[in-house]
C-alpha cells in the first residue's frame, strides 16, 4: 500500500480525483460517530385502540366492538 501512495502524483490529480482520494482515505483513518441521546424516549404504540369483530350466533350478524389498548395522552 505504501508503494501506491509514494507513486501518486498528487500535482497532476484534478480537484474530483484528489476529492475522491480524500473521500475513500478518510473514512478509513476517522472513527464513525455513534448517535447519543441524553433524554431517553419511551416507546409510543403505534395502535391505541383494538377493534374485535364477532359473529353473533343468534342472529347470524358481525358485531364490532372497540378497546382502547391505554397509555392514551402519553404522546
């Protein structure tokens, strides 16, 4: 690897070659940066209510009946 940096002219590169070469070096010689985040979010539901569908054998209709799952107003 040495010996393909020391044959590089950088004086006959163009500015997108020697933008290029710093690109693919870089990410190599820096460390990445890690997301941190001082206040921890709590999860939110993404459903806040359940809908429950069922036959009613008597008289053969679909009844629909809706739940809420909780933690309504904690968005």
């Amino acid at each position: 690897m040495d010996n393909v940096l020391s044959t590089l002219d950088i004086d006959s590169m163009t500015t997108d070659q020697k933008l290029k070469m710093l690109q693919i070096g870089l990410q190599y010689l820096l460390p990445r940066m890690k997301h941190t985040s001082e206040d921890p979010k709590e999860d939110v539901p993404i459903f806040l209510d359940v809908e429950v569908i069922k036959r009613d054998e008597e008289t053969d209709e679909w009844k629909s009946d809706i739940y809420p799952i909780g933690g309504r107003g904690t968005l």
